[in-house]
C-alpha cells in the first residue's frame, strides 16, 4: 500500500504572488509574477485554487482586470 501524502504547496518555504485573469482566446491564466508556475484553465474557479494553492498563502492572488496571455515558459515579460 501506498503512503498519504500531505497536500502542501510544493514552494512551502517561499510564497509566490499570482496574476490571475482571462485570455483573449477565453481561458483564464494563473501566472506566478517570478516566472516559476503557470497554470491554463476553463474556468476562473480552477485558476484561483491553482494559484492559492501554489502561492502557499491566502494573498497570493491578484485578479487583472486586463487579459492575462500564457507565457508558455518564456517568463513574464
């Protein structure tokens, strides 16, 4: 039988800030500002709990109100 693990963010020892909000083709991006995690989703509920999840704290979240492009690992710029 397999061990449970804990369900802690995997950047647990620094928090990240993510950019949240939809694309201009529709789906909603949760981006982390420093360029390490990204995340491309349906929906806006799934993109929040990528991004609070992966910040590791409760404001780890910024909502654009401006479309948000998936960088596809080229950083944020």
């Amino acid at each position: 039988m397999g061990r449970s693990r804990s369900l802690q963010p995997p950047h647990s020892d620094a928090s990240h800030l993510f950019l949240v909000g939809r694309s201009r083709a529709g789906f909603w991006v949760a981006r982390d500002l420093e360029g390490v995690s990204e995340g491309i989703f349906r929906d806006r509920k799934d993109a929040m709990r990528f991004a609070l999840f992966e910040g590791g704290h409760a404001n780890a979240v910024m909502l654009s109100p401006h479309p948000v492009e998936p960088s596809f690992g080229r950083g944020t710029r």
